[in-house]
C-alpha cells in the first residue's frame, strides 16, 4: 500500500509505503502544542515527492530531530531522526487517513 500525504498548500508532498498502524503515544512538546501526531517509520519508507527547498527545519532537543515544516503554509508534515533512520508522520497530513482513529501504541513500538 502506498499513501500520499502534504502539508496544506501542497508545497510538501510525500509518498508512504506500508501500513500505517500507530501512532506514539508519547507527544513531544512541539507536537502536544501544535496538536500533531506522529507515527514512526523507517526512511526506506518514506519517499519526499517535492523540492527539500518548500520546507524548513525547526530543532531542538540536542537537535536530534529535525521538524520540518512548510515555508508557505506553516503546516508540520514530517520530522526526521536521521541518526536513527527513522521519519516522524503527521498522521493529520496523510490523504485517505483518519488520524485520530489510529490507535496509539507505546513509544518502544516506533519504526515499524
Ligand atoms: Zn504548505
């Protein structure tokens, strides 16, 4: 199965491939205030189908984690741990996915 997914105007697009299962259950502090939720999946997965240059990139927590978010609308797509090989999922920003009827699962089930 592969799903699409973007932020709001389009600027940032992405294909996902594979189920979409859970979602982590333990939110950051970025995303318990922007409301996002996340699901946790390998980079083999994930495919960026628009220019890197649509978005920008948003640290913190030793900068670990790059949030990226759209330059036009705002809106937070994806995060990267690139040392771990692993890209964040705002399940909100999937086509065809209802992100809030995904249940949550504990943070050690990441990166399936
Ligand atoms: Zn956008």
């Amino acid at each position: 199965m592969i799903y699409h997914g973007s932020c709001h105007c389009g600027r940032v697009a992405f294909a996902l491939e594979g189920a979409v299962k859970t979602a982590m259950s333990r939110d950051c502090s970025l995303c318990a205030r922007k409301g996002v939720r996340l699901s946790a999946v390998s980079t083999e997965r994930f495919t960026l189908l628009t220019a890197p240059e649509a978005s920008t990139a948003y640290h913190f927590d030793g900068h670990a984690v790059v949030h990226r978010f759209c330059k036009t609308c705002g809106v937070q797509p994806y995060s990267e741990h690139v040392a771990e090989g692993v890209i964040y999922i705002n399940l909100n920003c999937i086509d065809s996915v209802d992100g809030r009827a995904i249940d949550s699962a504990p943070i050690s089930e990441r990166a399936a």
